[in-house]
C-alpha cells in the first residue's frame, strides 16, 4: 500500500482510492481493501490535516487480514500527520 498526498484547498481532508486488478485480482478482496482504507479514513479523518490523500494499493495487499490492514493504515495516517505538519510553515501570532 502507497500513500501520497496534495496541499487541499477544502477544510476538510479527501481520499482517493486506487485499485488496480492486477495487484488485487479478485473483485471480492478489491471490494474489501477499499472499505477498510473507507472506514479507517472515516474514524481518523478528524485528527488529519486538509489534505487530498490518495491510496494505491501494492501487490501483496490481498495476503494482509483486515488487523494487520487496519494496522498498516494507521501507521500511514499518522505518518502522513507527520509530515504535513513537519511541511507547513510555523504560525506566528
């Protein structure tokens, strides 16, 4: 699974989800990665910053159980957190 993300002009974060049957053949196990990444992004999409997230999923996601999908989502949302805070310039007032 990749994750990148774009400057939002919107307030709140968006996410994209790209899955192609080449990585993920089965209708069934696409279907399923993109209602974990759906739900995962639903309960944290409050605590990122406005971004456009956008997922790719990588060969090998159909061997990932929905714990260790979950948890490897988590891992890229706060490391995309990180980041983007890191990026942002620091506020002065």
């Amino acid at each position: 699974m990749l994750a990148r993300t774009v400057d939002g002009s919107r307030p709140l974060p968006r996410l994209g989800i790209i899955v192609a049957r080449r990585h993920l053949p089965r209708a069934t196990t696409r279907n399923r990665f993109k209602r974990a990444v759906r739900e995962s992004f639903r309960h944290r999409q409050h605590d990122l910053p406005a971004l456009d997230v956008i997922v790719l999923a990588r060969p090998g996601g159909n061997t990932m159980d929905n714990a260790e999908l979950f948890q490897e989502l988590d891992r890229a949302w706060r490391k995309l957190g990180k980041q983007a805070t890191s990026r942002s310039p620091a506020k002065t007032g």
